[in-house]
C-alpha cells in the first residue's frame, strides 16, 4: 500500500487567493514495481457551506 511522508497534512489559507494558487503538497511511495509502483492523488468528496469541495480545490492526480 502507498505510505504517505507524513501522517497528516494540514494548511492555512489566507481568504480570496487566486485561482491556481498553491495550497498544499502531498508525497506518498509505493514499494511495489513499475506500474503497481504508481501513485495517484484525488479528493474525497465533501461539503463546504453546501457546495462540493471540488468547486473551492483540486488536486493534481499524478503529482500530488
């Protein structure tokens, strides 16, 4: 299974950034090889004032 670097992640943001902007970077490996090797990032889905999280962040799926 993937081992993230850190157990947990946790960010602050200043109001109103610009779209785009940085907010957090995540790093996990896999010890398997080649393709079962390949990490790949995503969001669960939740909630923020009734609107998905997917419309305030994303994620970039291969790099984390």
């Amino acid at each position: 299974a993937p081992v993230f670097l850190q157990e947990r992640y946790s960010a602050r943001l200043a109001e109103n950034n610009a779209a785009g902007a940085l907010v957090l970077t995540v790093r996990a490996t896999d010890a398997d090889w080649g393709q079962n090797a390949r990490v790949r990032y995503r969001l669960s889905e939740g909630r923020v004032r009734g609107a998905p999280l997917s419309s305030y962040v994303s994620v970039q799926a291969e790099t984390g």
